[in-house]
C-alpha cells in the first residue's frame, strides 16, 4: 500500500532522560564562555538604542507614515484596501465625506496598532493612491505606555520620508 514505519528514537531510559542533550548544550555554553572570557575583542557589543544598528538592508520596512498631497491634505481616500489587506487586521479607518473636490472621502480617524502589526508590507502593496508608505527610517519603536502604540492620522502624517530611502 505504500506505508512507511518509522522507527521512533528515545525509547532508552538514556535518552528519555535528556542527560546526553544536557551536557552537550552545557559543553557547548561553557566553551563560548571560555573563549569570550580569554578574547573580549571578539564580542560584538552595540549600545542600543543610543547606537542604532549599521547593517539594516534597503529593503527593511521601517514604521510607517501617510503620504500627503501638495497642499498638506493626506492622499488617502479611505477606501479601506489596506485593513482589508492586513493579515493582522491593525489598521483602524473611520471615515468621513470630503468637501474639497479632492475625492469623495477621506480618514477622519485612521489608527496603526504597531504591537499587533507585523510589517508585512501589505498594507502598502493594497494601497490603490500610494497613501501609506513603510519609508520612514524608524525601525525601533519604543515607548513606555500600549496606548502610545497605537499611531493616529496626525502622527503617522508627521513622518517624513527617510534621507536613505531618496535614491529610489
């Protein structure tokens, strides 16, 4: 018919009890101890945050921002593609009718949870109006409170473009 046995290993009282997988994982601990105790140079030791890491790559999404027109009014028409496109649904919109001839609405509340997202990029691949933008350069975002997670229409439109991202 096709089927295969396998055999299952970690039948012996030895390897039931883990000892051999312990002392190994201890050998090996104890031996980066040794070498980094004798060799302090070979630590690669980065004060973060006040250093922020050299070796992040072009393509690494940073936080991300609300693009604007030219007169400061935001681009995005509140079509709602962007939560509908995020697997982990952390895009709040709330929207309202617009008045200026620009489109037919527009955010008026428009919410990222940055602890649920996950920086998949989807949000900005949906965006029909090339509204939301993951090229900001910030790519820690700490603070001390959930509620400061959560960025609103104001802050996320407050983010430039990064210098690093214009030679695209």
């Amino acid at each position: 018919m096709g089927i295969k046995i396998v055999p299952r290993h970690g039948k012996s009282l030895k390897d039931k009890l883990y000892i051999p997988a312990i002392i190994g994982g201890m050998k090996t601990t104890f031996t980066h101890f040794k070498k980094n105790l004798g060799d302090v140079s070979n630590l690669r030791t980065m004060q973060y945050p006040e250093v922020q890491p050299d070796d992040i790559t072009d393509r690494y999404r940073g936080v991300h921002r609300l693009t604007k027109w030219d007169d400061g009014s935001e681009k995005c028409v509140a079509c709602y593609m962007c939560a509908t496109a995020c697997p982990a649904q952390c895009i709040f919109i709330d929207a309202e009718e617009r008045f200026d001839n620009v489109a037919e609405k527009r955010p008026k509340e428009f919410k990222i949870d940055l602890l649920e997202c996950v920086y998949c990029g989807y949000c900005v691949e949906a965006c029909p109006c090339d509204a939301i933008r993951m090229d900001t350069g910030i790519f820690s975002f700490t603070a001390s409170k959930r509620e400061d997670f959560l960025v609103d229409k104001k802050r996320l439109m407050s983010h430039e473009r990064s210098k690093d991202f214009d030679n695209e």
